[in-house]
C-alpha cells in the first residue's frame, strides 16, 4: 500500500487536508476507488486532493466523512481550502483558476477585455485600477502577481490549446499609452506566433451574433466535463450543466464563425501594435 511520503503537508493549507486525506483513507484500507464509490467523483479526481492540487468540493467532503467515519472533518476544512486556493482571486473566480491547470482546452470570447491569461501587468494594472480603484497598493500587485503567474500556463509546450475570439475594440480602442498597448499586442502576437494561442478578430460591422455583450470562457477535460464561465466586473458565473453548456458553446461557435481567419487576425494584431509604436494609431 502506498505511504503519504511524497506529500509536504507544510506546503499548503491543500497540502494539508490532502495528506490527512490520504492518511485517513490508507488507514481505513480503502483504496482510491473505493474512497469515491457512491459519488459522482472519480479516481483521478480524488488523487488530485489528495496531492493537494485541488480543493475539495462540499459534497465529496460529506462523502468522505461518512466513507471514513471522520465525523465531518473534511466538510468543515474546506472553507478553509477554498480561502487557501483562493489567494489574492475574487472567490467567485477561485475554482476558475484552478480549472485553467487541469483544462486540455481553454476557449473564450472576449468582448470588453483583453483576457486575463494574455494581459500583461500594465495593462492588468490599468484594469484593476479602473474596477477596484480603492485598492491598496499591496493588494494591487498580489492581484497582478496572481493574474500573470496563471499565464505560467504557456510555458508548457503543448497544453492547453488556447483559442480567443477578440473584439476589434480590444486592439483599436487603447487602455493604455501607445507604447504599454503595442506591448501588449505584441505579447499576443508572440504567443500566436509561438502556435501557444490561436486568436481571431471579430470586426465591429460583423454580423450580430447571440450573447454579443456576455463574455464567455469554455474548458474542457481529459477526464470531466466541460465547464462554460462568464462574468461582469464584479461577479462571476460558472455553468456546468452539460445541455445549457452546449447551448453557449453553439453562440460561441457562431461568434467564431463570423471572426476573421487566425492568419488575417494576427496580421491585423501586429500591424495595431507597430502603428501604436510609430504614433500612427488612430481610434
């Protein structure tokens, strides 16, 4: 039987409760397999908390507690998971970034905003200036280092594919300086060029498509359902009905179809951020 050896239970308050996970259930003699039996989870699921690499949701904990007799130990640790994973995210946003780790792919469409994953800090600055202009300034660069260090995501090779419908506005109509916005143009281009991200532009006279003004981010799994996300500046939705995902997933398709090709789309990207370089930019 395998030992709790490999897990640094010092390494976080998930660390934590999944090393006692493991200790628990080890010590009852159950496998990983019969841990889940009765639940909606699977193995995989289960061995990810276990090496604290993802929180525990409410009614697996519940599960686990009656599993292993421990009288309700892990359904009361998992608000305290859930603040640890958290960080300097908005909690509504929290699950989200840990999905992005485990996605195969990451689809959005982004109407107002330049997405989170691809922004650099000035221009995450600017955002969270603009939205949380109260925010002290040590708060502001634990927002910004959480939002860059989710970007770490393409430093993998090959996964997760990457796919991002913008609004023409995004690249026209500057957030920042002309200097700051070509940085942050050219750092999308770079990633496309490394075949890390495919972008595509939709343009301001294309046809209008259903949920035009709601942005939309889509992950799917190797080994759990796809999730659908959408938010405003101050909250977030997380959809995982499997019918009403397909249903946004068709309007996004439909956004996707209307946008120009990948090839045409990053020429139009790199041409905004030499233009913005050169003064030539106009709105």
């Amino acid at each position: 039987m395998g030992t709790s050896k490999d897990i640094d239970g010092s390494a976080s308050v998930p660390a934590f409760y999944g090393k006692e996970l493991r200790w628990r259930r080890e010590a009852a003699g159950l496998t990983l397999q019969q841990a889940v039996e009765g639940s909606f989870y699977g193995v995989s699921y289960l061995s990810e908390i276990e090496r604290g690499q993802r929180r525990m949701p409410v009614d697996l904990a519940q599960h686990v507690d009656q599993v292993l007799r421990t009288d309700g130990f892990f359904a009361r640790g998992c608000e305290d998971v859930r603040n640890a994973k958290q960080g300097a995210h908005a909690g509504y946003f929290a699950p989200v970034a840990e999905a992005e780790l485990r996605a195969q792919t990451i689809e959005e469409w982004c109407n107002a905003l330049i997405p989170g994953l691809l922004q650099t800090e000035a221009y995450a600055r600017a955002v969270i200036h603009a939205t949380h202009p109260l925010d002290l300034p040590e708060e502001v660069d634990a927002k910004i280092s959480m939002r860059l260090r989710r970007a770490k995501l393409f430093d993998e090779p090959k996964r997760p594919e990457y796919w991002a419908v913008l609004h023409e506005s995004l690249v026209r109509n500057p957030l920042l300086p002309p200097a700051e916005m070509a940085e942050q143009l050219d750092q999308i281009a770079a990633l496309a060029r490394r075949r890390r991200i495919v972008p595509q532009i939709l343009l301001w006279n294309a046809p209008t498509r259903p949920f035009m003004e709601l942005s939309l981010m889509f992950m799917e799994f190797d080994d759990e359902p796809p999730l659908m996300y959408t938010e405003g500046p101050y909250h977030g939705q997380t959809v995982d009905d499997p019918a009403l995902v397909k249903h946004y997933r068709k309007a996004y398709d439909r956004l996707r179809a209307a946008a120009l090709p990948p090839e045409a789309s990053l020429a139009m990207i790199e041409d905004a951020a030499e233009d913005y370089r050169n003064g030539k930019h106009q709105r």
